[in-house]
C-alpha cells in the first residue's frame, strides 16, 4: 500500500466504520467477494465494522435462475463476527439499469442507513468499487457529515468509455473522496487517466490470511509435476491460453498435470466453461487435467501446498490475490503481465511472462519445475508476509481512515443531487 507522504496523529477512540460493498460473501454465494470480507475481518480486530451488502429486488422466479438465488439472501447475517445487511434495491436485467444503478441503491439505502446509524453512528464510509458503492457512499457521507474512502478492486476501461454518466458521476465521487484508492498500481493508472493526478489517489494493496495459506507441513508432499490453477472459469483469466501451454508443457514433460480450482458465480458464463472443457478435448488433455470445481479458502491452500507452482494466465487482473495466496504456501508462481502481477511477482519469487502467448507462459512454468531449489518456500512466504499480510495491511488503513476523520471537510463531499 502507498501512502500520503505526511499521516496527521488520527483519534485514539475506537472508530466505527460502514463498510459499503455489492460484492460480500452471503449464505447463498459464500465465496463471493472473499478479498473485501478479509479485509474487513481484519479490520474488525482495531474498528468496529457494518457491512451494508445490498442485493438486487427479485420477483418470485424459479431460485435455478441468477436473480431467483437473490431472493435466498437473508435480509441479516453475522459473518465471522461482523454483521453484515443486504438491503433489496430495484435492478434490471443485466445492465439495462446500470446507469442509474446509484439512485437506485439510495433509494433504498437511505431509508434503512438511517435506521443503523442511530443504533452505529459510524464515523467514515469505505466503499469498495467506485460505482455504484463509490457514488453512493459520496451521497451517504454528504447525508450525515462524515468522510468517506472509495477502494476500486475493478478496471475503469473500457468500463467508463461505455458509460459518460457513469464516468461523470464516478469522476466527482473520487475527487470528493477523502482518499481513492486501487488495488494496484496498474488501477491507480487507470483512474488517474480520467481524474488527473491527486496525492489522495494512491494503491492499497490486498492482503493474505497467513494462518489459512501456509507451507506444507513433514506429512505433506509436493507433486513435482502438478500445475495449479484457481479462479473462474472465464476466458478473461486466460484459461484457453493455459490450456494451449500445457498442451506444449506435456510434449516436453508427460507426467505434467494441471488442476484447475474454481467455477463461475453465474450461469451466464456456462457457455466459456463448454468450451474450455472442449478445448480440453481437442487437445487431447484429459489425462493430464483435473476439474475439482469451487473450493474454500482452507482447501485452496491445501492444493497450494501439493502443487509445484500456481500459474495465472489472465488477460487481465487488477490484482491477483492467488499469486501472494501460493506465495505464502511458499509455491512459485508464473504469471501473465496483465496488470496486477506486476505489483506481485518477482524474479526472486517466479516468472512473468507477456499475455496471449502459450509459448511464452509453457517456457515460464517449464523453467519454474526445472529449478524448484532457486525458490524455497521460507523465502516466498517471508516475501508474501512482508508485502502482502493483511495485519500490515490493515495498519495502514487505519491510519488512511483516521487521517480522513481529523481532516474531514464536509463541504468537499458531492452528492447526486449537486448541481451538473
């Protein structure tokens, strides 16, 4: 995480912190946005914490459909200690509604962070993704006096050339943040594209659980030919391109064999699993490919520290928080220049290698498995803590956070109701 040059001393009290985010583990989709979950898990060790995690209105559909699961969502929950609401807002299909997706979450969020503020007078909003969590927690601040800290966990384009009023209102939030952060250096770059440089927009990074992602232990083995992968199952995240390369990888070693962790969150993307599974096919890979599907955290771990690397072959990411996960299991990794990497990997803890090109990511992983004595796992973990421990991680967001309450200036925060 990069910081502002000077931290003004915050307060000593305890802080109370909303935190605003679509993308929360629920009951019903208890993997989805784990990294912002995490975060605030850890927070929660210095702050008291809210989390607001709306969810689209859904009318009675079959629950097989996307939007039928929203209905399983409960109204309330406790996630690891920290209570978590999923207030219901007025949606369309797809992104019919996108851009008025903002108005559309005050609507209904006003109403009910009225209601919490009174039990939880929270002293600052942290928003994660700029739109519509950004912008509306722009307006919520403006509403009760307090500041408010917009993290983007997403790429702005092509996203904002798509949508001018997205882009507009997105732009405002952001300059009226106390501090807009991204997840890497390459987010940061891409918001500062649009909102010009400012020394309030800086990187947070993402952190690791090292007590869940942790080196094999004297009854654990690692498979000297096993490649992992984790994630969706999307051809975004390169999947057909790591399949190409081990298609080359298993000419040169036979016994080479990739296990692929992870699945999609909807079925939309069902038609990007066919075909990898026929891609699958055609290059006669079966023997050395293993589907096993979504795991948890735990078991992602496990298949870490089985693994002889964990390679990434995105077309793009913000981040990449399985190359600091492995890293901390003390497994290489080989991972695609496609943003995030960047910020992660390392000669010293594995391989980059350019995008779209097999070749290139079947040489990284073929040079990774034939040196496994240049990477000890001591040195990748202590790397992974170093940088990426969310203990340390967390430490600096405090300070962001009570930097922003002492210096607030209500008359800088922009509402949807501001004049164009």
């Amino acid at each position: 995480m990069t910081a502002p040059t000077q931290i003004t001393p915050g307060p000593k009290r305890r802080l109370k912190v909303l935190v605003l985010s679509r993308n929360y583990p629920n009951a019903v989709m208890p993997l989805l946005g784990l990294w912002i979950e995490q975060w605030t898990r850890f927070l929660g060790e210095h702050c008291d914490c809210r989390v607001v995690a709306p969810v689209p209105y859904c009318p009675p559909v079959p629950a097989s459909w996307d939007i039928g699961r929203f209905r399983q969502i409960p109204a309330n929950e406790v996630i690891n200690g920290v209570p978590v609401s999923h207030p219901r807002f007025l949606s369309g299909p797809g992104y019919s509604l996108h851009r008025f997706d903002s108005r559309l979450w005050l609507a209904s969020l006003v109403p009910h962070c009225d209601r919490l503020r009174k039990e939880f007078p929270f002293d600052i909003i942290h928003a994660h993704f700029s739109y519509p969590d950004g912008v509306v927690a722009a307006a919520l601040a403006k509403r009760y006096g307090i500041p408010f800290i917009i993290t983007e966990h997403a790429r702005w384009r092509p996203w904002m050339d798509q949508y001018p009023s997205v882009q507009k209102r997105a732009i405002r939030a952001s300059r009226s943040a106390a501090f807009h952060t991204g997840v890497s250096r390459f987010v940061r770059e891409q918001i500062k594209e649009f909102t010009g440089e400012s020394e309030r927009l800086i990187v947070t990074h993402l952190g690791v659980d090292g007590s869940v992602f942790f080196p094999p232990g004297p009854e654990e083995q690692r498979d000297p030919h096993q490649l992992l992968y984790v994630g969706r199952l999307h051809l975004v995240k390169g999947v057909d391109v790591l399949l190409r390369a081990l298609a080359l990888l298993v000419q040169r070693r036979p016994a080479a064999r990739l296990v692929l962790v992870g699945g999609n969150f909807y079925s939309g993307t069902t038609g990007e699993v066919a075909h990898i599974h026929q891609l699958a096919v055609d290059l006669k890979l079966l023997g050395n490919l293993e589907f096993v599907g979504a795991k948890s955290p735990a078991e992602v771990a496990a298949y870490m520290r089985r693994s002889a690397v964990v390679v990434v072959a995105s077309r793009s990411e913000t981040f990449s928080a399985v190359l600091v996960e492995a890293l901390a299991c003390g497994t290489p990794v080989v991972s695609t220049r496609c943003g995030g990497p960047e910020d992660i990997v390392t000669e010293e803890v594995g391989c980059l290698v350019p995008k779209e090109n097999p070749l290139a990511l079947a040489e990284g992983i073929q040079s990774v498995l034939d040196e496994p004595g240049r990477y000890p796992g001591s040195t990748l973990r202590a790397y992974a803590l170093a940088r990426f421990s969310w203990p340390n991680l967390v430490a600096k967001a405090l300070a962001l956070y009570e930097n922003a309450v002492v210096n607030f200036n209500s008359a800088q925060v922009y509402t949807e109701t501001d004049p164009k």
